[in-house]
C-alpha cells in the first residue's frame, strides 16, 4: 500500500510559489503554520485595477478568483514533510468536494529559498468571513443580541451537513471553533459555510488518544468533558460537543464555557470542568457509563458531594441550563443543546440525528443556503468585515506601500441574490453524504495557536 507523503509527493506542483501566486498579505499566524490571501500572477494586472475602482469607490471590474494559501511550519532537518501537513493534504483529497467543507485546490512544494519559504504550500478557495469575527461584530454592536434565528439556523444546519459528512467517511475533526468556520463571500457560493483547518483531524480506525499527548493544546472552551478527564480512548462525539458548545455562542452572543486554561501538560482542566458543570450539572456514574472508569472521576464525586461546592457554582439553582439562555430561546433550540451536551458520548447526538431534529425540520424559519440572507431575501452582509490582511509577505517582510491591501466595495456588494437563497429541510440529514438543500422546502477565540481556517 502506498503511503499517503508518497501519493502527495506524485501530485505536488514543484515550483517556486511566488512564481505562481501574488501574496496580498497575511490573514494570520500560529504555532502550526502561517496563513496568506493571494491571487494568481496572472490576475496580478486585473487586481491592480479592481484597487484603482476601489480607490475611487467604484465596483470591481474584473472577476477574479481570490484563493488563500496555508503554510504549514516545516519540519526539523532531515524529518521529512510536516506529518500533519501530509495527513491534512491526505484527508482533504477525500472530503473537499463537499459542499461544507474547504476547497483543497493544489498543493505545492517549494524547493528554493530560505528555510521561511521553502516547503509546502496548501491552495484552498478564498473565504471572506469567519464565524468568530461575525460573532464578535455582534457582540460590540449589542452584546444583548445575537445573531437572528435565521441565521444560526443556517449556520450550524450546514456544520452539521459537513460533520455528517465527514462522520460518515470515519474522519473526525478534534478542532472545531468558531474561527474554523468560515463563509464565502463573493461568488457562487456566496453566504456558505465551510469547516477548515484539518491538521488535527483523524481517521476513526487510528488509536485516538488523549489531545495533550499529541503535543498540542486545542482551545479548551470547546473541548468535550470526557477529554478533560482524560479519557484514554475519545470518539467523534467530541465533534458533536464542540458543535454544541458553538450552538450556544451563536444563541447566547458569548461562549458559554469561558474557563482558565490550565497550560501545563495535564489533560484535566478543573477550572473548565467547573465552568461545564455549572451549566450542565455534575455527572454521574448512573447517567455516562463509563465515568468511573476516568481518572479524575473522584475529583468530581467529591464536588458531587459538597455543598459549598455546589453554592459557589450555583448549583442550588432550579435549572441551570435555562439561566443562560435568553427569555425568547426557540424550545427546539434548547433541546437540540441539551442532545448536544449529554456527558455520556455513547447517547451524545449525531450529526445525522441533530440533521432531522425539529429544531430545523418542525419550526420555522428554515435554514438557508445563504446565511447573510434576512426576511426579507436581502443580504445582510454589509453589518460584517471581511477578514483583514496584515502587509507580510511569505518571506515574514513588510510589502511596499503600494502592494499593500486596500479598502474598497465590501465582500459580497451587489451581489445579494448569488449563492441561492432556497431552504434546507430535513432530507438532506436523510442522506449520511448530503452536500447541498434537499428536495422539500423551498430551503475567534483562537487560543490554541493555530492559524485558525484557510
């Protein structure tokens, strides 16, 4: 059997990349790798006259295709390719023709230059928003009014279609946070989700073992508890928790499980499980088996146990879990969170099952193929900033002052009836590979220190 680093190496395109790609500027940067928006050098000319329409607030005249380029960290000497950067590349091939799930266009290897520029490069679509910035444009407009229900509903529908998806393929993701979403802007797909970032994502038949060993720390507010009591072996319901956890930011404005990061290398974080527990309740054994089988599991009986514990998390209150969410929470809404945040990953919701809830398939409005689309079938994508660019070229130097990114007619301008406004019911989750509305109706908090999406 062919290993996947030998595959990639017979389609890589072994070229100097700046011989290929136009850099505009750097969108961000990690521990894992670096992050640029970029056009093809071919379509340098026609960008330089989309800037001069901008600069005199003029509509683009040319269409071009914006791409955005990812740079994994090289390896130590003599290691070969990033490992994480082949088993990314390896599992994009496979899952990028989904509709939900980033563009992997070309991969290319870099064989010249210094030690910042050589190696490899991933080429995906360009994504004009993402979910994090979206999320923190409401909460300084009004901190008391999240995203519209349509909206959400869109939003997380099309996470769930691309988790589904990829469940259903025996890939899990162990990322997933709202700066790994993202949303097209202009073009054909515009207002559409896609889930990035894969360098964590694994096969299901490959060992999966406890995050921290893995030399990595993936932001702990989205992070499942049976990962915090460091559970030897984890499934793809750690997806679904997560998925859970960004449910309740988009209804709630803010993340709901804010703790302190214990930056050790311990997989327990008390402080999370403590922020978890006052939301969700303590867990028991009769209620997730296998809890007692956790190493931490005493830790938590002991909490269980003590009632100045439960008075300084507010556990003497009725019902927790209503407390966080505002007054006017659509029920279904509050179920589907509750299936979301079952401590028992064996009766944690599906992607499939959380496809067909009555959250999207009973209650109106419908979830649409376009998330900026409001009531009114108008695009409500002007209340967002595009991703912002940073003057950094490849080799980590500031670009000349005329190189630099400008401003100009938002993402998405006039373009309020691209991407498809039809409403996505519940056939689609009927399908384990569903990518795009069924028949039927008509319908960054990035402290891991990854690069965050493409």
């Amino acid at each position: 059997m062919v290993d996947p680093a030998t595959r990639i190496q017979k389609a890589l395109v072994r070229k100097p990349v700046d011989d290929i790609y136009y850099v505009m500027g750097k969108v961000n940067e990690g521990t894992f790798g670096v992050v640029y928006k970029a056009v093809r050098q071919e379509d340098k000319v026609r960008l330089e006259q989309n800037r001069e329409a901008n600069k005199n607030n003029q509509f683009e005249p040319n269409k071009i295709t914006y791409l955005a380029i990812k740079k994994p960290k090289n390896s130590k000497e003599g290691e070969g390719f990033n490992k994480d950067a082949v088993r990314e590349i390896a599992l994009l091939r496979e899952l990028s023709k989904h509709l939900n799930i980033v563009t992997l266009r070309e991969v290319v290897l870099c064989p010249e230059g210094n030690a910042q520029v050589r190696g490899l490069y991933l080429v995906f679509d360009w994504a004009d928003y993402e979910l994090c910035e979206i999320l923190r444009t409401h909460r300084e407009r009004d901190p008391r009014q999240p995203p519209s229900e349509r909206m959400v509903k869109s939003i997380m529908w099309q996470i769930l279609n691309g988790i589904n998806y990829m469940h259903s393929n025996w890939v899990v993701h162990r990322d997933l946070k709202p700066s790994n979403i993202l949303i097209m802007g202009r073009g054909s797909e515009f207002g559409r989700v896609k889930i990035a970032d894969f360098g964590m994502a694994r096969l299901f038949q490959q060992p999966l073992r406890s995050l921290h060993i893995d030399g990595v720390v993936v932001t702990v507010w989205y992070r499942a508890p049976e990962l915090i009591l460091n559970a030897k072996h984890y499934s793809k319901a750690i997806d679904m928790w997560a998925i859970g956890c960004i449910l309740g930011e988009l209804l709630t404005n803010n993340p709901l499980f804010q703790g302190k990061e214990d930056k050790s290398h311990r997989a327990f974080q008390e402080d999370q499980l403590k922020k978890i527990i006052r939301v969700v309740g303590v867990p028991t054994v009769a209620d997730w088996s296998g809890f007692a089988e956790l190493s931490e599991w005493k830790t938590v009986e002991k909490w269980a146990q003590d009632r100045a514990f439960h008075q300084e998390i507010g556990l003497d209150k009725k019902d927790p879990f209503w407390s966080i969410l505002p007054l006017r929470t659509n029920p279904h809404a509050a179920d589907l969170l509750r299936c979301f945040f079952n401590y028992d990953p064996s009766k944690r919701i599906t992607a499939l099952d959380a496809l067909r809830h009555p959250y999207f398939t009973k209650s109106q409005p419908f979830p649409l193929e376009n998330v900026f689309l409001n009531e009114r079938g108008q695009a409500d994508v002007n209340l967002y900033g595009a991703r912002q660019l940073h003057p950094i070229n490849m080799s980590g130097q500031a670009m000349p002052a005329n190189n630099r990114p400008t401003g100009g007619p938002g993402p998405g301008s006039g373009q309020a009836s691209m991407g498809g406004g039809g409403q996505m019911g519940m056939q689609a989750g009927m399908k384990r590979t569903a990518q795009g509305p069924p028949p039927g109706h008509d319908g960054r908090g990035n402290k891991s220190g990854r690069p965050g999406g493409m």
